[in-house]
C-alpha cells in the first residue's frame, strides 16, 4: 500500500472519529450507537430502523429515527421537507 492511500484512510479515520465523537455527546448517545447513525447518515439514509434509539428522533442531517415495535405509526411517513 502507498504512503498516499495510508495518509487518505488515517485522515478519513480521523474525520470519522471526530465525527462520532460529536455525534455521541450532542445526542446522547453510546459510542456504538454514534457508529450507527454516522454510518447511516454518511450513506445518505432518510431512515433508521432501532428499537434501542428513541423513536421520531431526527438529527440535523434528516435522518430520522423509526422503532418497528411501536404502535405509534403516524411518523412512519417521514418528510424532509417538513422541518
């Protein structure tokens, strides 16, 4: 592997450290909860399913929050442009 691509994936993982760092103080959130919204909101997800997180939750990028096992379904139709 080149020095290059070394120094690309230490800054990314650097970035992505920094990233889940925020992530989990701003929310609240445990470090592995951090990785799982980060990874979703980094591939653009509109939703992410949990029945760990809290239900409806929406982070700043959109990504919102769903519990499959909550009989609340009215938020089950999320729109971006509401906010």
């Amino acid at each position: 592997m080149s020095v290059a691509k070394l120094q690309f994936y230490a800054a990314n993982s650097r970035c992505a450290l920094i990233t889940l760092g925020v992530i989990a103080q701003r929310y609240q959130l445990s470090f592995y909860d951090a990785c799982i919204v980060a990874v979703a909101a980094a591939a653009k997800c509109r939703v992410l399913c949990s029945e760990d997180m809290n239900h409806g939750q929406i982070f700043e990028d959109g990504l919102m929050i769903k519990n499959s096992f909550t009989h609340d379904r009215s938020q089950w139709t999320h729109n971006k442009s509401s906010k």
